[in-house]
C-alpha cells in the first residue's frame, strides 16, 4: 500500500492512518509473511526503515502475518509498542498466523497488544487438522474461487467462508464455537499478562465460529470473563482500554522523535 516510499507513508499518515500492517499472506519487497516462503531473513534495511518512520509518524506497527522473524525485527527496532491487530494462539492452534509463547512474552515486553483473531481456522486446532487432511479437495475448490474472483479481494473473502460452512454442513470440517475464543484469550492472559491481550474478531475478512457471527454477540465475550471470574477494570482493558494505551505511548514515542525533543 506504500509502494515502497516513505514519503507515500508520509501521506496516510497526514491523512489520518493510525496503523500500518507489515504484511499480508504474501511477502512484500521488505518484509517476509508468515504465510509465504522467507525471502528477506525478515525485515529488509528499508524495512526498518519503515519501522522507524512508523514511530516517528506516531503510526502503530501491526505485526500481524508477518514471519516470525520479521516480529522480531520489528520489535528490536521499534522505540513504541506494537501491536498484533488479528492473531490468535499457536499453543491452542498451531498455525503459522497466530502468535509463540515466546512471541507473547517478547510482545509483553515490548509492552505491546494482541488482539484475538475469531477465524475458525486460527481457534480449533481439529479444524486445522481436519482441513489439513482434505488439503487437496480444497486446495481445488479455493482455486476455483479464484478463478471466479479474480483480484476481488472481497469476493474470494465471501466465497472462500461459503466453501467452509458448506463443508462444516456437509460434516467434512467440524463446526467451531465462539467459546474457543475465551480460551485463546484466557491463554494469552495466563502468558503475556492481561495488560497485553485485546479483541481483533477479523469479522470483514474471516469465518467466524458458531454463535459469534457478527458483533453483536460480542458481549457473550464480556460475560464468559466474568464468569470465569475477572475484574471488571480487567474486562475493560480487553475490551479495548489495552489499546487506547498504546496508541498514547505510540503518539508520545513520536512527540519526543521531533526535531528538539529528547
């Protein structure tokens, strides 16, 4: 979206851009995916150019589908907290999108937040496996999507979600709840600490699981925390006070980045 120009990332930021995503499923000319083959060791030299210039902007750094290599560049360049806007889990569900262990303690660190991907795929690890084990029935049907929706990204979305509940109908893929998303965010809680884990739901561009179709079953989340018996102040940070607190580390990171400043 930059188009590899700093002075076009110049530009979404005056026009009011508050987060910047490295990457999506493929690499860019500077920085590696987490759904693509390595290209770069991670993050180029402009890259972390990018990175830097993201602070001094006061623009978030989402590392989201980046490699894991990538994140960790990231984050040894960055003076601001970054944020993962979409990412669930790896030790619930082993997928290359979502976040390590010790990628939620680096993130921690960093003071960093992670915010929850709904994406059914991303929650159920028996999903994954069973998707994994009919990896070429649908590896056919998505290029046939393909073929249908060309570079319409917001087609192929729609279709490819058609295709899941289709097969979760059929009984080829297993249907997925929407409590497997409290155990993602109980997870990450229990590793990073509950100031560093948020909500990214993803509802534009994923298959939600069942009962969390679109946001107004939201506040199914808020009750099953406090069920399993968290605060109130905690609940809130999830909710989103978690990121309103890195978006004025972010802006004060770039304050003291001017021209004067210390």
């Amino acid at each position: 979206m930059i188009d590899d120009d700093l002075s076009v990332l110049r530009m979404y930021a005056a026009l009011g851009v508050r987060y910047l995503t490295l990457t999506h499923f493929k690499n860019n000319n500077w920085a590696d995916s987490s759904t693509d083959q390595p290209a770069h060791n991670g993050l180029t030299a402009f890259g972390k150019d990018v990175v830097r210039e993201l602070n001094r902007l006061g623009v978030m750094i989402d590392i989201s589908h980046v490699a894991d290599k990538t994140f960790y560049d990231a984050l040894e360049v960055t003076r601001a907290p970054v944020i993962a806007s979409h990412s669930s889990c790896r030790a619930i569900c082993d997928h290359p999108r979502n976040m390590s262990d010790d990628m939620l303690r680096a993130l921690a660190k960093n003071g960093g937040v992670m915010h929850i991907n709904y994406h059914i795929g991303f929650l159920s690890q028996e999903y994954r496996d069973r998707e994994k084990a009919m990896q070429r029935e649908v590896t056919v049907k998505e290029d046939e999507i393909t073929r249908k929706c060309g570079e319409d990204e917001a087609c192929g979305t729609r279709e490819s979600e058609r295709l899941a509940r289709r097969l979760i109908a059929e009984g080829k893929l297993p249907e997925v709840g929407w409590e497997k998303i409290i155990e993602h965010i109980d997870h990450a809680v229990k590793v990073a600490g509950v100031d560093h884990v948020g909500l990214g739901s993803d509802f534009d561009g994923a298959t939600m699981p069942k009962g969390m179709e679109d946001a107004s079953r939201v506040p199914r989340i808020t009750e099953a925390l406090l069920r399993k018996g968290y605060s109130e102040k905690d609940i809130e940070k999830i909710l989103g006070g978690n990121t309103l607190r890195v978006m004025e580390q972010v802006e004060r990171v770039a304050r003291e980045m001017q021209p004067g400043q210390r």
